[in-house]
C-alpha cells in the first residue's frame, strides 16, 4: 500500500479527468486548468465522450457540410499536442446523450480506470445549455459518487446564456491564456463560433475574476471558473 503525502489541489499524485461532451468542451471549460494540474505533477487526461459529427449549424447542413466522425479527434489531438495530456474517446454520437444506466456505467469505468481523484465536468446549473452538456453533468457527477479515488468534482462555467451558474472556485490561467486562445483556434471545422474567438475567451478569463477577486482582476489576472458539487480538501485517501 502507497503512502500518499497531503497535495495542493491537482499537485503531484492526483490523477486528474475533465469528462466533456463534445471534442472543444475541455478547451473551453478548463484548458489553464489543466495545463496548471499537469504543471504542478497531476496526471491528466481529458475524455470526450461524443465524436461531435454533428456539430455542424443548420446552414452548413443545407450547403451539404458535413463532419467525419473521426474528423474532430484530430482537432482535439491538435489542440492538446506537446502538453503532456492523456486523452480517450468514447465515440458517441453528439446531440442525443441521456444521462441513462449506459452513459453512467461508460463514465464511471473510465473514471476508474483512470484512478481518477480529481473530475471536471459541466455544470449541473445551466438550463439553457446544449442538451449533450446537461446530460454528462448529471451523468458524471453520478458515476464519480461511486469511485472511492474521486475526492473532488468541479463543474465548469458554460457559455449558455442567461444559466444559473454560480462559482466558487478560481484558477488563475494568466499564463496559458494565449495557449488556450491556441488551443480553441485547432477547432478549424467550428470556425466562426463566437465562444471560440479570442475575444469571448479574454472577456469570460477576466469576467470569473471580475466576480470573485475583482483586485485581481483589476492587477491583470485571467482566471477559469468552477462550481463545486463536493471538495475535499487535503486528501489523504489510498491512491493505491
């Protein structure tokens, strides 16, 4: 049996997991955050649980676009080159998860393949959001309650209009900003997207700060934003 040592949050021995939705969600939910967990020692993969094929708008359908199903793993692949950062792939189809006993017994034997301590996921708060989004929140935050490594679940903000979503957790990304600007920009076939474009994710970096540590915020510092549906602080659990 392993000894652990107390870590600081995502530091050296946590084995960290962003399950998302779609094959852009972990860029846009918690890049910095990631790349700062896997600064700091964390193992890190991101799990995407939908090929995201039909991600594609109602005029691109009508003008005969349409999306390979292995076409946007090669953007994720792109997004996430050169940092260090595991990643899997479930495969489904996009625009129609239910957080059924499928989806949940697929997210929980990835979460425990993983040994995952840490997860981040959607939020749980956000009505107006993508349906897919909605459905892997609840899902997640399910599957996690039953793996015992699991000790802290973050769900991050969407960019949904006018949801519920109300942080409580902060992580200063001020130096993988531009790397995350980057990173959003691989998803060539989602070009023109509003929440990918610079501009919304300077605007949403310096808005978390704005609403919890506005002296920061007013310093310069650029932050990605969480709520928390359980935190444990200093863990000492087996990891074994």
């Amino acid at each position: 049996m392993n000894t652990p040592t107390a870590p600081g949050p995502a530091g050296r021995g946590e084995r960290v997991v962003a399950v998302v939705a779609h094959p852009d969600d972990a860029e846009l939910l918690c890049y910095g955050t990631l790349r700062r967990a896997a600064q700091a020692g964390a193992t890190v993969t991101v799990v995407v649980v939908t090929h995201g094929a039909n991600g594609v708008s109602l005029a691109d359908v009508a003008d005969g676009r349409r999306l390979g199903t292995d076409e946007r793993s090669e953007e994720v692949r792109a997004a996430w080159h050169s940092t260090g950062i595991q990643l899997a792939f479930l495969g489904l189809p996009d625009g129609a998860l239910v957080a059924d006993r499928h989806l949940i017994s697929s997210v929980e034997a990835e979460l425990t393949r993983l040994g995952c301590t840490l997860l981040i996921t959607h939020s749980l708060n956000a009505d107006t959001d993508h349906q897919d989004h909605r459905a892997l929140a609840g899902a997640a935050a399910n599957a996690a309650t039953r793996v015992a490594t699991c000790h802290t679940v973050l769900h991050g903000e969407p960019h949904a209009p006018r949801s519920a979503f109300t942080p409580t957790v902060l992580v200063d990304i001020t130096e993988h900003l531009d790397a995350k600007v980057t990173a959003l920009a691989a998803h060539r076939s989602q070009a023109g997207r509003w929440y990918l474009g610079k501009d919304y994710t300077h605007h949403r970096a310096a808005q978390a700060g704005w609403r919890l540590r506005p002296a920061a915020a007013a310093a310069g510092r650029a932050y990605e934003s969480f709520e928390t549906s359980v935190l444990t602080l200093f863990p000492l659990e087996d990891r074994s």
